[in-house]
C-alpha cells in the first residue's frame, strides 16, 4: 500500500513552526538568561519564534 500524495513531506516543508515543544522554549529562554535549572517547566512564558522570509 502507498501513500497518498497529499500526506507525502515534501522537501520544501521544513517551515518555522509557530508553536514550539517545552525543551525548545526552555533551550531559547536559558540562552536569554529568562529560566533557571530548577524552576519549574509548567507555566512558561511565551517565546519568540522568529519569522521566515520569502525567497524570491
């Protein structure tokens, strides 16, 4: 059985995503210094995620 070419990743598909898993908003706010070991991981402040410009 194959896959149907709608479900298919493409190779362009590897687009910033908006929301991000809880080790790469901890990764992003212990490199702004915002989270310290320790803390607890519930209940983090929002991160930016950064924006994707358009190749022409």
């Amino acid at each position: 059985m194959t896959i149907h070419k709608s479900l298919r990743i493409k190779t362009g598909a590897n687009k910033m995503r908006n929301v991000l898993k809880r080790d790469e908003r901890l990764a992003i706010l212990q490199k702004d210094g915002r989270w310290e070991e320790g803390k607890s991981v519930y209940g983090l402040p929002k991160t930016k995620t950064g924006a994707v410009k358009k190749k022409k």
